[in-house]
C-alpha cells in the first residue's frame, strides 16, 4: 500500500541524510546509505508487487499550508508498476555501487555521491505515487538536480562539466513545458489535484503537445535527446544504470499519466508518437552503432529502446482513437512491459560497462578485447544483456518486442485502410531497428570480451568484485526469468494497462501464446542440450588439440590485426550515411616511400547539428537584454520604483472601474 | 503424433539433399558430371567421425556457435507448418518467433566467429550482420503478407488461408511475396548473388568466412544447420507457391518435396546464372525486395484481400 512505499522514501530521505552528515568517513556513509536503500528497494518493491497482485490502490491526503491544494499520494496499478521497475533497479544499482565506489576513495569524498543516489530514487519513488502537480513538479526538480549532481561526480574533468550542463539545460528546457502543461489542466479544472483533471478538444491537444515535448526531453524523444548521450556516459556507471535504466522512463510514466487526464485521443497522436518512435528508434540504434565508447553506446542505445516504447504507445493510441481494444492493448503492453525489461537489461549492460572501465581503465572498444577469459561473471552477464536488449528469443526483450510487433500486426490486420498504413509501417521498422541492434551488440560483446586484447593494458583486468558480479547475476537471472516466463510478467503489466486505454483486459488472448513462447523456449533448450551431448559424445576419445586461429597462412598474427568495432560496423553504417554525419579528417599515404598516414574520424548529431546553431541564435538574442543591466545599484532602484509606480497606476485604475 | 513424427523426419533428413541438388545444377550448367548427390551426406558423415582443432584464443561460445545455430534452424522448422496444416510450436504470433529464431542463430554464428579474433571471421560477421539487418525487414513483409488476409497471425493460419485458393497466384500481393521470399532466401543462407557458398576469399567472404575456423563436429553442426535453414526458409516459399490442398497427407509431403527439388535447382540456376553483387550493392538488393513487398501490402489493403 502507499504507505510502504512513504516508509521507503523515508528511509531512503533518512540514509541520504545520514550519508551526506558522514561526509567525512567514506566508508560509514557508503555502507549507511547502501544498507538504507537496500532496505527501502526491498520494501518498496515488495509493497508494489503485492499492490499489482492484489490489484488494490490506495490513497493518502494530507495538509500543508503551501497555496495550491493539499498534497495527495496514491499507488494505482501504473504507479505500482513503474515503482517496481524503479526498486527492482535502482536496489541492483545500490549494491553495485557498494563495490564500485571504493575505488574512488582518497580520490573524492563518497558521501554526497551516496546522499544523492538514495535522494534520488526517493524523488523517482515520489514522483510516481504524487497525485498533485505541485508535489509532482517537485519530485520532478529534486529527481533532475539530484542526478545533475550525481553525472558531474567527476567534475574535475572538463567533458563531465560540460554533460553536465548539456544535461541541466535539457532538464529545465523540458520542465517548462511541464509547469505550462500544470497551469493548464490546473486552471480548466480549478484545482492541481491529478484526480480532477480533466481536458478535451484544444485543450487535450495542447496538453498532448505539452507532455510529448516535456516529458519527451526527459526520455530522450529524437531530436530532444542531445543530452543523453553526453549526460548517461559521464556519470559512474551505477548511475548510469539508473538514468537509463528508470529514470529516463519517468518520462514515459509522466507521458501515460497526462493521458490519463485527456480522455479519448484523437487520431492525430497515434501518428505523433509512431513517427517520434521509428525517428528515435532508428535514430538511436544507427547513431549507437557509430560509438566507439562502450558507455555512449549504451547511451543511444536507449534512445533506441525509448523509440520502441513510443512505437508501443503509438499502437495504443492508433488502436484507442479507431476503437480497436486489441491493438491497443498488445500496444500499451509492449510498451509497458519494454519499460521493464530495458530497465533491467540497460541496468545490466551498464554494470558491465562499469567492471570493465573499472578493471582495464579504458572505455574505448578499439582497445578493449579478449576479456572473457579475466572477467567471466561480467562477460556472461554481458552476453546475455546483449541477446535480450537485441530482442533475440528466449530471453525478456523478446517477450516485450513481441507484444509491440502483435499489436502492429493486428493493427495492419484489423483497421480500415487509414489505421493500417501506420501500423504496417511500423513493422518494418521494428525489424529493421532490431536487425540493427542485434548487429550492434554482438559487435560490442564481440570487441570486448572475445578475440584477443587489442592494447597493454587489458591483459592486466581482472574480475569485478563480488557485490558487483553478484548484482550482474540478479540482472541476468530476471531477464532469462522473464523471458522464459513472459505470461508471469504480463500479469504484472496488464492492470497498469487496464489504467490507461480503458479496455477490459484481454489478457487470455496474450497468455496463450506467451506460453506458447515459453514451450518453444523448452523446447530450444532441450535441443540445445541434445546437440551439445551429441558433440561431448562424438569427441569423447578423439584428439581434441589447441592450436592457434587459423591466419590463411599468415604466420605471424597479432591482436591489432583482428577487425575493430569501426571496421565490423562500417557496411553497416555506409547507407545510413547521410544521418550520421560523420566527419573524416584523413591523411592518406603518398609518394614512392610512404611514411606516415593518418585517419581520423568524429561522428557527430544530426540533432546536434541543427540544435547549436539554434541556441546559439536564442542565446544572441537574450543577449540584447544585457542592456537594461548596467551593474549599478542607483539604475536598479528606478527599476523597482518605476515597477511599483506602474502597479499603482495599474491598481488606481482597476479601482476606478 | 503421426504428424509430428513426419515432420522430425522430414526436417532431419532431407535438408542437406537440397545441397546436393544445388551442387548436381551447377555442375550440369558447367559441364561437369559433379559430385553424387548424396555427397553433402557423406560429407556430414565423415565430419561427424573427426576430432576438433580449437584456436587457443577461443572461449566455449566457439563451440556453442553451432550447437545454437542447428537448435534454432530446428526449432524454427518446428514453428512453421511443413506439409501439414499445422505444426508442432505454431501458435498464433508464432511468425515473430520464426524470425527471432533465425535471429537468435544467427547472433550466435557471429559470437563465435569473433570469439576467434580472426579479421577473415571478423570480416564475414560484420557483413552477415549488415546483411541481415536488412533482410529482416524483407521477411516481416513478405510475412505480413500472409498473415493479414488470413486475419491471423500464426504460420499454420496464414499458409492454410492459400491453400483454399487455387494454386499459384490469386493475388498479385502474393506474388510480390513469393519474389521478396525468393531474395530473402538467397541472403539468408549465403547464396549467390548475395554471398558465394564454394569460396571463401576475402572478397566473398561472409557465411564461410565466419565459420573458416570450426572443423570436425562442429562444422558438421554447421553445415547441417544452414541445410535446415535452407530447407526451412525454402518450405516457408513453396507452401505460398503451391499451396497444398487441405487435408492432403502425403500428397502435401509430396507436394512439399517437389517445390523443394525445383526451387535447389531454381537456386542452382541463379548461381550458374548471376554473378555475385559487388558488397555495396547487397542493401540495393534487399532493400528492393522490401520495397517489393511493401508494393505487395499496399496491393492489399488498396485492392483488398483475395
């Protein structure tokens, strides 16, 4: 009920409090604050599991004296849900950070990194279950600051300084639209209490707008998305995993929320979001495939995973606004249950990403290499990151990409002619983004861990700690668990569903194949296992020998030789030219003695591109205001007496009416 | 239980016939005599009978590799209806599996090919996975296809749904299918134009340039599971081609059998017919079978199902 889930924000506002007082013993506020959130992601996960089980919700008003309305919490079944994702998560990222953060000691103080991580999943927590704009926006502004803090943790260093400004002018951007959106529901309804709002015709279209653009930035929508390529990479990697993990899919509950207010969508939204998605989606994934970071390509890769939710939630309106329940169901479904599963495996994938920065020092996949054979925990957990976020059966991103594809399916199958051009579309699209992303991460998981080191360093890495691979193996476990029991966390999903399309549930048509999905699983495993005795049978008493990689005769070989994460994926990245805008400063080798050649290559943001010269214009023309600022005090005291002479005119002449 | 026992049978036995009839065609364009055509077989067999070589650089992925990609070649052929109405695994949404299968192999072929740290085998999983990347929107077309006249979203559904139309084409959507199928097919398993199976030079190199380092068992898992892929992919394209009638029994199996020897020696005739596609133009080629089909589905919803 709420009042587990206020009893773990509480202990989680208490073990900030705790931690950022010892600031000056590490290791106290370290295990304070992870022993806090431990606790409270424990509780509140339990308390949401029970709340979705139970399919009760619960509300509690209280009383303030602030204006605007009295703060209101309640946990229906879409706050249950997104308050599981964020627990499930975020107490994963809390011990991973327990072994991750050590080795900042002597470095920089640990306190407030703690303080803050624990602030804030308790805003993420509260944001989910407020019930009032007030309490709402400022969850929301406590959740932006807080990991504002949290991605400039390594603010000696220049590129984290600048995410970090990316990422807070991206959040208040975003926030304005959010406050513009509150003022207008809370002015048609006359109160900011979410219970009664309400808006229809040009109001629910504005708002609509409102909340795509405002909650859009936070999820990282194409084109609003610049900061989190530059933000999420910046910040230690158990944060990383937050932000990208949950916190970027806050956007999404704000978005579902909104919804809720609008009553019926009109058609016109469905095309919005199917076309934010597909732009996001493929977006995301080809600009993913250019990184030669390991942590930004994680980055845009949830922008890739943020498309696909948008394609879920675009069937749901396409099937909601042409009175299809089917469509928009499977629609919504996808989403939410994609919402899930990213959290988890991104959650999964950045742990990764962090034991390998942690163990060889580099992020750069062109140095990386071989590391299966140091770190086989966090390569295992690695691969199977890899499979489920690629969509690939039988693990957890297929059984929510499969609700996605069922609901476009449906759509092209069920609608009349207007209604099936967007979801037929959609299908492609969807096969092509995972085509993509399969090729991607298997390139990663390749360059990284198999084949043979490519620099000096990496031969010296070692296995990350145990909290770290013990949360890596948590991940794994919940995305091989879902996977192979999709028709288990549907049930999670559907009365959060049932919430917002106002359909009644037709789960029995999504469980049948869903289990279904599960004995194709059993029996892929069993033939797995048949073929792997068949071999160990086969072999048994043969020379099995070692040997070297076959080089066509070469007969010295080296580990710069292999092909590199830019060579595997540049037939790729060839048609996609045009939008990735790379930038290629190359030397070639000439004359009869060639000596030095160079090849340089950058690949920059179509996005980014037409956004900087934009504020830049925006930021020349606030710039003209620097006028009526002369630094002089006498100057400042006319403007405050002409202000309030022109109020009493203004007052005088309101009385004289 | 009859039926299931059939279609094991079929999807164990015959695939690497279609090799060899592939092999026998372009002997015959050549002017060759060629192998028998039960030489795949005992090429599977004398593989089965070898130890191993395995690169020190290696992990168990590459040996896991094709162990994974036969599986799901298997468990794919078990999700689509071979000469029966149904089959085994189908359920309704089971076309999304049929290709997260394929996928699935895939990913694995390419684990295990740069778990080698070979840039021959780097070099071949990069282009298989550019490829298929772009052959898989092609599919979920050609796929789309069938399924929505059928207003079903199951394999067995989608291809009963033909077989109560004549055979052949009632629907110019259809054929689009067949021809977008056809391409799919040539790219999924490694054949001429998009990939040449009987070399591996660098310049060809894609399918057998990922697997250059698997010898012994392992090879043989390799070669029978792109045997099934074929065979698997090839029944998906006869049944929309000559649809059987229903409630067939062994004349379906025998149907099926016939669109399967025709279509190895259609394949046999496009590789002694064509040249391989220079590397750039392959995304042409399958882009081209998407817009296909994509003409295909506007068809469809335009002039309204058959």
């Amino acid at each position: 009920m709420v009042g587990t889930i206020l009893f773990a924000i509480a202990l989680l506002g208490l073990s900030a409090l705790a931690a950022a007082l010892l600031t000056r013993f590490d290791r106290a506020s370290l295990t304070i604050g992870t022993t806090g959130s431990v606790i409270a992601c424990v509780t509140g996960a339990s308390g949401a599991l029970a709340s979705l089980v139970r399919r009760g919700s619960s509300a509690l008003r209280g009383t303030w004296s602030l204006p605007l309305g009295e703060p209101h919490v309640a946990m229906d079944a879409l706050s249950a849900f997104f308050l599981l994702c964020i627990f499930v998560v975020s107490g994963l990222a809390a011990v991973y950070a327990s072994g991750y953060l050590p080795t900042y000691i002597g470095r920089r103080r640990l306190g407030p990194a703690v303080a803050l991580f624990n602030l804030l999943v308790a805003a993420m927590a509260g944001l989910v279950i407020a019930r009032d704009g007030i309490l709402f926006l400022m969850n929301w502004e406590v959740m932006s600051f807080a990991s504002f803090f949290l991605v400039t943790f390594e603010n000696d260093r220049e590129d984290v300084r600048r995410a970090g400004m990316s990422y807070l002018v991206a959040s208040q951007f975003g926030v304005v639209f959010l406050f513009i959106l509150f003022v207008l529901l809370g002015r048609s309804s006359g109160t900011y209490d979410f219970d009664r709002f309400a808006a229809t015709g040009g109001l629910a279209n504005a708002c609509f707008l409102l909340a795509v653009v405002g909650f859009g930035s936070k999820a990282g929508f194409w084109p609003l998305h610049f900061w989190l390529p530059e933000a999420h990479p910046a910040a230690p990697s158990h944060v990383s995993a937050l932000m990208s993990g949950v916190m970027i899919k806050l956007g999404i509950y704000g978005l579902l929320r909104t919804l809720t207010f609008l009553g019926p969508p009109a058609v016109w939204w469905s095309t919005v979001l199917l076309l934010l998605g597909a732009i996001s989606g493929l977006a995301g994934i080809v600009h993913a495939l250019a990184q030669r970071d390991l942590k930004r390509r994680l980055a845009y890769s949830s922008v890739e995973n943020i498309g696909l939710i948008a394609l879920g939630i675009g069937l749901g309106l396409l099937g909601q606004s042409r009175g299809n329940a089917l469509v928009s169901f499977f629609g919504y479904s996808g989403a939410l249950l994609h919402v899930l599963n990213h959290g988890l495996m991104k959650g999964l994938l950045f742990q990764g990403a962090g034991s390998v920065i942690h163990a060889t020092g580099t992020r750069s996949l062109e140095s990386l290499g071989g590391l299966y054979r140091k770190m086989p925990t966090t390569a295992l957990s690695f691969l199977v990151g890899s499979v489920a976020i690629s969509g690939l059966p039988p693990l957890n991103g297929f059984a929510g990409e499969w609700l996605i594809y069922v609901g476009a399916f449906h759509g092209a199958e069920r609608l009349p002619t207007a209604g099936a051009v967007p979801a037929l579309v959609a299908l492609p699209v969807l096969a092509l983004i995972g085509g993509l992303a399969a090729a991607c991460f298997v390139a990663t998981f390749g360059t990284v861990f198999l084949g043979l080191p490519r620099t000096e360093g990496v031969p010296r890495a070692h296995e990350a700690g145990l909290a770290m691979r013990s949360t890596m193996g948590i991940g794994s476990l919940l995305c091989v668990a879902i996977g192979l029991w999709p028709a288990g966390a549907l049930r999670l999903v559907v009365p959060a569903v049932a919430l917002v399309s106002e359909v009644p549930a037709l789960a029995s048509d999504a469980t049948t194949p869903l289990f279904a999905i599960s004995r194709a699983a059993f029996v892929l495993g069993l033939l797995v296992a048949l073929l792997a005795l068949l071999r160990r049978a086969l072999l048994r008493g043969r020379e099995v020998t070692q040997g070297v990689t076959w080089g066509c005769g070469y007969a010295a070989p080296d580990s710069r030789m292999q092909y590199t994460a830019s060579s595997f994926v540049q037939p790729l990245l060839a048609p996609f030219a045009p939008i990735t805008h790379v930038r290629v400063d190359e030397e070639g080798p000439s004359g009869y003695f060639p000596r030095d050649a160079r090849y340089h290559e950058e690949i920059g943001d179509v996005g980014e591109r037409f956004l900087v010269p934009g504020t830049r214009r925006v930021v020349h023309l606030l710039s003209q205001l620097r006028v009526i600022q002369q630094g002089r005090v006498q100057l400042y005291v006319v403007y405050i007496v002409a202000t309030l002479v022109a109020l009493l005119v203004f007052e005088l002449m309101g009385a004289g009416k | 239980m009859a039926d299931l026992l059939l279609h094991l049978a079929l999807l164990l036995v015959v695939p690497p016939l279609l090799l060899g009839v592939i092999q026998k065609t372009k002997a015959w364009f050549a002017g060759r005599r060629g192998a028998p055509l039960l030489q795949p077989y005992f090429d599977l067999w004398k593989l089965l009978r070898k130890g191993a070589v395995y690169s020190r650089t290696t992990t168990w992925l590459f040996r896991a590799g094709p162990i994974v990609s036969l599986a799901t070649a298997l468990c794919a052929g078990l999700v689509l209806p071979l000469a029966a109405a149904s089959s085994p695994l189908g359920f309704s949404g089971d076309v999304i599996l049929f290709v997260g299968l394929l996928g699935l192999g895939r990913f694995f072929t390419m684990a295990a090919a740069l778990d080698t740290g070979s840039s021959f085998e780097g070099m071949g999983a990069s282009r298989e996975a550019a490829f298929s990347a772009f052959a898989e929107p092609a599919l979920l077309l050609c796929l789309a296809i069938l399924c929505i006249p059928a207003r079903s979203l199951s394999l067995g559904d989608a291809l009963g749904a033909l077989s109560s139309a004549p055979p052949g084409f009632s629907h110019p959507a259809y054929l689009a299918a067949a021809l977008g199928l056809f391409a799919v097919l040539l790219a999924e398993n490694s054949r001429i134009p998009v990939d040449d199976p009987t070399t591996h030079l660098e310049l060809t190199m894609i399918h057998e340039g990922m697997v250059l380092d698997h010898g012994g068992p392992d090879l043989a898992f390799v070669l029978s599971g792109s045997a099934v892929k074929l065979f698997v992919v090839g029944a998906l394209l006869v049944r929309v081609v000559l649809p059987p009638p229903a409630q067939s029994g062994l004349a379906g199996v025998g149907l099926l059998l016939v669109g399967q020897l025709g279509l190895a020696v259609g394949v046999g005739c496009v590789e002694s017919m064509m040249a391989r596609l220079r590397l750039p133009r392959v995304p042409q080629f399958l882009v081209g079978a998407s817009v296909l089909a994509g003409i295909g589905l506007a068809a469809l919803l335009y002039r309204g199902a058959p």
